[in-house]
C-alpha cells in the first residue's frame, strides 16, 4: 500500500477514506473539510480517534500522533482515555456537545437574518437534547444517545423532532471538521436514523397545533376577560365550543337557534364536508348574548369584521401573540406544556380532548363527536348517523364550567348534568 503524500493530501476532493498506512487515514468529506483519523483495535473493540483537521495538523504531524497513540496501544492503554486523564479542564469542557452546540451558533449567528433563529436552535436543544448529552464529549456522542432524545417526541411533536434531529447533525458536524470527533454522525438519517424510526411524512398526517395545558385553561380565560376587542369574543366563543377559528369568524345568526341552543354548521364550511351541530352552553349563549345585533339591523355574521365581513383570520392569532408578549422581549407565558411553543387558536381544540380524556369519564365517542372528526373505521362511520347532540350537551356545560371558574362573578350551571 502507497503512502500519501503531501501533495496528495492537499489536492485531494474527493469524499471518502484514504489510507496511510498503520491505522492513519484522512478522512476527506469535501475539498475545505479533511480529518485525521487513526483506527485501532484495543481489548477486541475497533476505535477511531481524532488527530486534528487538515491543513491545521499536516501529514506528517499526523503520522507522529499516530505513532505517540499507537505506543499507549501496545501498553494496552486507551490513547483516547489517557487523552481526557491529561487534558487540562478548560479543554476538557471545550469537548462536549453543548460546547460544540454553543460554538456552531455563535459561528452560524451572523448569517441569521434576527435572533429568533439563535434562540429557536438554543431553546431546543436546552430542552431536548441538553439534558441526556449536554455533558457528554462529542467523540462519545452514539446513535444510541440520539435515539434517547428524540423517541420520546419523534411521534408527538415530529415537526420539532424533525428540526432537533437536523440541528444535532449540524452539531455534529461542526463538531467533526473542527477535529473534535472522528466517528460517523450519529444524527445523520440516511442510512441511520431511517432505519429504525418512521419517516415523518408517515406521522404528519395529524397536525399537531400548540396548545394550553387543560388545568391552565380557566387562567387564560381570566386573563382574557380583560381584553377587549371583537376578537376577544370570537376567541371565547371557540374556546367554550370547541369549533375551528374558521368555523367561529364565519359564523352567521341564521346557523344559531338561540331557542333549541344550538349552532347548526353546514357541510360546506366543515372540513370534514358533513353538516355539525354544536350544543351551546350558558357561557357559549352569554357570549352569543354580547353580539346580538341590532333588531332593525341586517342580521348577518356573528362576529363581524370591517366592511359587513367576518373578523379577520388573523384577528384570533394576533390576540393571543399580544397576550404572549410576542414581538418584545417577553417570554411567552401562555405557551405548550411539551414543546413550550406559544399557544395558537387552533390549539385549544387539543386542551379540550385533553380535559375529556384526563378530566370526566365521557367516552371518547362523545368527546371526538364534539370535535367533529371523522370515524378511523369507514364501515363503523357509515352506521353511526347520530351526533350524539343531547350526550354532548352536559359535557360542553362543564367544559364552560370549568374555563370560566377562575372569573369573578361568572355564572356556574345550576344542575349540572353527570358524566
């Protein structure tokens, strides 16, 4: 086997693992990102130790690395081992992943157009991923440790799992062109992660919003009572019904039967394309109360906007980033308990099958009734023609009950109906 040379090293471009002979190769992965790697056995384990990047440690300062390592070896000493024992502490810290994490974002910080972008990755990994290797060298770094972090959000929250996998790979390597590491990225999902976790257009299929814890719920609808505004009420009005923020903003009085108490929804405006009717609590008609119009006016939408139209998309969502302090320096207070992202109205929906599930002993037919989603089972879906309208009233008069409970002065049903 020929040896390199230095010539050779320095022209070389393409990607791969070349040889020098007793164990050193250069580990070459673009034409500006070359390491040193020296492969040894030692107790029946093969190891790859990092000697530093190219052209920082020239071949031949590579070559007298290889050879101090491979003297430790034939005393049966560890050469990575006695590398930690001797390396001074500042160092020592300058090795683990949350150094490495910490180096890449201040390296990648000018290029980011704000600092949404440096405080996204850093709240990340502080939650996730700090937590199981913050402390850990990034040459310990294993597919086993990545697994640990994103199982138990790869299903759940698979949006920011996605991008938590995408910044520990980059972690990594930075981590391996700065000479830290020499292993293959543990992070990496072609030929790794893919093979034991599902693909996320597999799981996307269900959209996971943002939303408020249950027990936190009737906090919010206190602070919301002190806002004012059209969207206000709209926002209430989703919270107490459970309804999409579409289905609320273009909701008219000719869908509302204030007598029967209930919100009829035709087919053309649910996602689903199947007519849903809403049984309105006392809170849900107290609201509808607040917006009644004007006899002798035209009686169109219930929550109107500028011009005789419905009240702004936005109107709901700017609501809340303003509770949320978003656009100042406020951390959000009103956010998600897992991904401890800002809430969003569409959110709300998830705190109340939440507090179904956790809260009552309604079976889930009812809860999932109120939510309008379709049937898993198209056969089961095709027989079952009720809505289960009078099941859902009691529960939708304690869900009222409860979001409102921490406002002074609101008025609690009578009798409430049991589960």
């Amino acid at each position: 086997m020929s040896k390199l040379t230095a010539i050779a090293v320095k022209s070389m471009t393409i990607p791969g693992r070349y040889a020098d002979g007793n164990g050193l190769y250069l580990h070459v992965r673009s034409a500006d990102r070359k390491n040193w790697v020296l492969r040894f056995m030692l107790k029946g384990r093969s190891r790859d130790m990092g000697l530093g990047s190219f052209p920082d440690i020239s071949l031949a300062a590579a070559r007298i690395k290889a050879l101090e390592a491979k003297a430790l070896i034939r005393e049966g000493v560890d050469p990575i081992e006695a590398r930690r024992v001797y390396r001074s502490p500042e160092p020592e810290m300058a090795k683990t992943f949350r150094y490495a994490a910490q180096a890449l974002i201040e390296d990648k910080r000018p290029g980011w157009r704000n600092e949404k972008h440096a405080a996204q990755w850093s709240s990340t990994l502080e939650r996730f991923a700090y937590p199981v290797i913050g402390d850990t060298p990034v040459q310990d770094v294993t597919l086993d440790h990545v697994l640990d972090i994103l199982r138990p959000i790869w299903h759940c929250i698979p949006e920011t799992a996605s991008r938590l996998r995408g910044r520990i790979e980059n972690v990594m390597d930075s981590a391996y062109a700065r000479g830290w590491c020499a292993q293959e990225n543990p992070a990496r999902w072609k030929g790794r992660l893919s093979t034991i976790l599902p693909t996320q257009s597999s799981i996307r299929a269900v959209e996971h919003y943002p939303s408020l814890p249950w027990r936190k719920a009737p906090d919010f609808l206190l602070a919301l009572s002190e806002r004012e505004g059209m969207a206000r009420w709209a926002l209430l009005f989703a919270i107490l019904t459970a309804a999409r923020s579409g289905e609320v903003r273009e909701a008219t009085w000719g869908e509302i039967n204030l007598h029967s108490r209930t919100w009829t929804i035709q087919a053309g405006r649910m996602k689903a394309k199947r007519m849903h009717r809403v049984p309105l609590s006392s809170h849900a008609m107290a609201v509808l109360g607040m917006m009644l119009p004007d006899k002798d006016g035209p009686v169109s939408y219930v929550f109107p906007g500028r011009n005789g139209r419905p009240i702004s998309s936005m109107g709901m969502t700017m609501l809340l980033r303003r509770m949320n302090g978003i656009g100042t320096d406020d951390a959000a207070h009103w956010k998600d308990g897992l991904t401890g992202e800002p809430i969003v109205p569409h959110g709300f929906r998830s705190t109340f099958r939440d507090w179904a599930a956790e809260a009552t002993n309604y079976p889930r037919e009812i809860a999932e009734a109120a939510l309008a989603h379709e049937k898993d089972n198209k056969v089961e879906a095709a027989y079952a023609r009720s809505d289960l309208l009078e099941r859902r009233r009691p529960m939708m008069q304690e869900w009222g009950d409860w979001c409102v409970s921490r406002i002074p002065g609101a008025h609690q049903a009578d009798g409430r109906a049991g589960s």
